[in-house]
C-alpha cells in the first residue's frame, strides 16, 4: 500500500554573488543540492494515508550559508510545510540537513498525476505525485483503511495511522506501520476508527504485536473490549477478548449500523504498551 523508493536524487544549484552598486564583492559560490526520498509519490485520498517525502539539502560548496527550498504543490496536493529553511555549514565531508514533508489529498481529489515544485535560489526541482482512486469500502471490504484515527495517547516514536495503513505483518513492526500508546503499563487505552460513512459491521479483525523478536504472550494485548458508536456520542461493547496470546484475533459479532469503532484495552501482556500492528473492520 505504502510504496517507497530507496535511492535519493539530487540537483546542484550553483549561484555566484551577485555585485552591488559600484563596490566589487569577494566572487562567492555556493552549491545547495537538494533531494528527496523518494523519488516520486502515491498518494489516495484517506485522511490516514498521506505520503511522506523526506527533503535534504547538502552544501556542497566551500562557504557556509543559508538556504530557503520551497515548495509549490499542484492541483490537489497539500503539504504539511511549503518551506525547508536550514543553516547550512561547508563541512567535509558534505552533510545533508533533512526534514519530512507531509503530502495530502481530500476524499474527493479527482485521481491523476500532479506535481511538486522545489526551488532553491534558481534551481528547481520535481516530485510527481500520481493521485490513486479511492480504495473500495463496499461488502468485503476493510472499511477502516486509511480512515481518520483517534487514540488515548500514541508513543512519540510511532504513528497514530499505523494501525490502519494495510499492513498487518508483525515482521514489520516499526515506527511507521504500527500504532504504539504513550502511557508503558497504564490502561485503559483506546485506539478509534471513524468510518466515512455508517454502515452495518459485524467482524474486527485485530493484529497486535507477533513477532519472532517481539511474541504476542509477552509483548501483545492480552484484554480488550470491542466497542462501536452508534450514532449518539454512546460507545457500545459488542465483543470482548480475556486472556489473550495470539498476534491475529478475530470478533465476530451481531451486525450493528455505526460510525466508529473503538478499541479499549484493559491488559497487556508482559504489562506493556498498547500495540496494535492493524485493526480492520468489515461487514456482512
Ligand atoms: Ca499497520
């Protein structure tokens, strides 16, 4: 779901001082190289699915200097910054100053592709951005995919959209796919899920840590309660799980009309943090 490329690509921009008036300044040149990881992007229009792109700028040159890079979305595409302002020292060897972009469209971003303009002095810079249709959410379907989430609290290291991102694989567990509480060995937590729109559920499909490193009867969610929003600010519990050691639970339940899913977790096993790798719900 989450695609990323690995290789960084970069651009030189070298700019001679310019003079002023009549009085002849020392000829100066500077080099920024700007890159981003990666190189291009996809991104959908869920709430819990931005893409991320990850800029550097290296000064490359022989004098320290500051650098504005900017940056100009098209079309649909909102960004969490539209400037990287850094210090940047002539050190050797050459060390690149990074800092991440976030990159949203809206629910009814019309599908293709777009582009992001970076510029540093006079050289620019461009991220295509292809715009992929919505992901179906009809019977069958994980219909909190990419929804927008809600939790009691989320480790500073982890990301509150882990959980539902479309990875459910334990094996790779880390800071981006998987959602992580803030408060080690307090309960309750809760982790919550809007739907788009309400619709009858009846099956949450919940993945808590199971790796061969991090095994869910030491680092996994032991007790938790199942709960859905039914329309008035009311949760209602519609499943529970009690002594639990396994990475992949299922809750099957009577089929009820809601608007959000929640998640409240009462034990941990190992008496640790909550972890949830994915949490998927579905209805009949
Ligand atoms: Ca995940």
């Amino acid at each position: 779901m989450i695609i990323r490329w690995q290789s960084a690509v970069g651009f030189g921009a070298a700019v001679a001082a310019s003079l002023i008036g009549a009085t002849s300044m020392p000829k100066a040149t500077t080099d920024v190289q700007v890159g981003t990881d990666p190189q291009q992007l996809s991104v959908v229009g869920l709430p819990c699915l931005p893409g991320t792109l990850n800029l550097t700028m290296t000064n490359t040159g022989g004098e320290d200097r500051y650098a504005d890079l900017t940056l100009t979305p098209t079309g649909p595409l909102q960004l969490s910054r539209e400037l990287f302002s850094s210090w940047l020292p002539a050190v050797d060897p050459d060390q690149p100053v990074s800092a991440p972009v976030e990159v949203r469209v809206p629910r009814d971003a019309q599908p293709g592709n777009y582009k992001i303009t970076l510029e540093v002095d006079r050289s620019r810079l461009t991220v295509p951005v292809q715009v992929n249709p919505l992901p179906p959410k009809g019977p069958g379907d994980n219909l909190v995919l990419g929804e927008q989430a809600a939790a009691s609290s989320t480790h500073g290291n982890f990301a509150l959209c882990g959980a539902v991102d479309g990875d459910h694989d334990s094996e790779h567990w880390d800071t981006l796919t998987g959602w992580n509480d803030g408060t080690r060995a307090v309960f309750p937590d809760n982790y919550d899920v809007a739907l788009s729109q309400p619709a009858t559920i009846n099956r949450v499909e919940l993945y808590t840590l199971d790796s061969v490193k991090y095994p869910a009867a030491t680092n996994g969610l032991r007790d938790w309660d199942v709960q859905v929003r039914t329309g008035t600010a009311d949760w209602q519990t519609v499943a529970q799980v009690r002594g639990n050691t396994l990475g992949h639970v299922t809750s099957a339940f009577d089929p009820v009309q809601a608007d959000a899913v929640r998640i409240l977790w009462l034990a941990g096993n190992g008496n640790t943090y909550s972890r949830i790798v994915e949490l998927e719900v579905y209805g009949s």
